[in-house]
C-alpha cells in the first residue's frame, strides 16, 4: 500500500509501470536499453480513492489524464530505470 494520506491508501496492484526507449543523449545504450518509466494509474476506476478526489484528480491531471481516465506519468531525466522509477 502506498500512502498519500493519513485516510487514503493505494494499493501497488493499481499502478503499472513499464519501462520504454528515453529520447535523448545516452551513448551507447540509448537505442538499445528501456530506460524511461512509464507510469499508469486508473484512476477513473480505483477504488482507493474517493469519489471527490477522484474527481479533483482527474480535473487537475490536465494532459496527463487519458480520456479514458488514466494517469500518465513518464520519468525520463535520468540514464538508469532505477533512479527513474
């Protein structure tokens, strides 16, 4: 469970990440090595999360907010996974 909140917990089983190609410099690697994070979180359908802060979260994710309700995060500032996820 990650918390946000004293009262509001996720469960880890709500968030994928997946790992894909980062743009930019990266010597040798940068074609061949998933670098980037890519994280997804439903948020339209999750059930940790009220529906008022559902609805906040949804207005405030602007163009992180698919139209189906899924926030997407990618992380790509540094050259391993491990520091981007």
């Amino acid at each position: 469970m990650i918390r946000v909140t004293p009262t509001i917990s996720i469960n880890e089983k709500e968030i994928l990440l997946d790992f894909i190609h980062s743009s930019g410099p990266g010597g040798q690697n940068v074609n061949k090595v998933a670098t980037a994070v890519q994280l997804r979180f439903d948020v339209r359908n999750s059930p940790s999360l009220p529906v008022d802060v559902r609805n906040r979260l949804i207005r405030l994710g602007g163009k992180r907010i698919s139209s189906e309700g899924v926030l997407i995060i990618n992380a790509r500032r540094f050259r391993t996974q491990e520091r981007n996820r």
